[in-house]
C-alpha cells in the first residue's frame, strides 16, 4: 500500500483528500504546510506528494525547491486551483500539475499512474463503478 503526503492549507480539502486516497486503497498522511510536510518526510516513507502550491508560510514553491535539494525524492503532483502556476519553472520539478476540481478522478488517476510507473507496474485502469 503506497503512502501519499498531501500538503494542502485547506482543511476540508486535506480531509477530501484523505478520505478519497483511502478509498482508492492509499494511506494518506497529511500536513497543512510546509514545514509539516517536511517533518512528515523525515518520519515516513512517502511514496508520492501531492503539493498545493498556495501554503502559509514556506510556500509551494519554496517547498519543491527544497525537495528537490534532496538527493532520491519522492514524485510530486502539483494541486493547485492556479492555473498560472502551471508555466513557472517551479512547476517543472514536479512530475505532474493537476488543477483543483470538485471531480477528483483526474488527480487520483495521475496519483495512480506516477506510482505504477515508480514502481515498474503496468498501469492499470480502475474497475468499472457497480451500478
């Protein structure tokens, strides 16, 4: 089971988050900024980031910077209702940038796919929903 960091200031959002990784299978560990989420990576195995780009304090930006200061990271997916974010060259350190929508499907097939391809898998599309 893959472990996921959101980094998300949003409450509600991190508890969504939460709680729709979990249903696809993952364990979600979550912080609401940045300097949490670097203290959550220095205490678990994180398989893959998923980075709001808009925290307090240390910003997204900043946050990747840092990230990518460390030698093996984990992939990242950029989170962000901005769209502008998309064409900085921040954005460029991370493996995706998927924008903030009430369907998350987009964003849970992106996390499936980085962690498939991470880990050598085939990627492999979700069952169809029982009606």
């Amino acid at each position: 089971m893959a472990t996921v960091l959101v980094v998300e200031h949003d409450k509600n959002q991190r508890l969504l988050l939460e709680e729709e990784l979990g249903y696809e299978g993952y364990t979600a560990v979550t912080a609401s900024n940045a300097e949490e989420a670097i203290a959550a990576l220095s205490q678990a195995k994180v398989d893959l980031v998923v980075l709001d780009m808009h925290l307090p304090g240390m910003g997204g930006s900043e946050f990747l910077g840092r990230l990518a200061g460390l030698g093996e990271r984990p992939p990242v997916v950029i989170h962000t209702a901005d769209e502008s974010c998309r064409d900085g060259f921040v954005s460029r350190l991370a493996e995706a940038f998927v924008l903030k929508h009430s369907d998350l499907s987009e964003l849970v097939e992106t996390i499936r796919g980085l962690l498939c391809r991470a880990s050598g898998q085939p990627v492999v599309p979700p069952a169809p929903a029982m009606a």
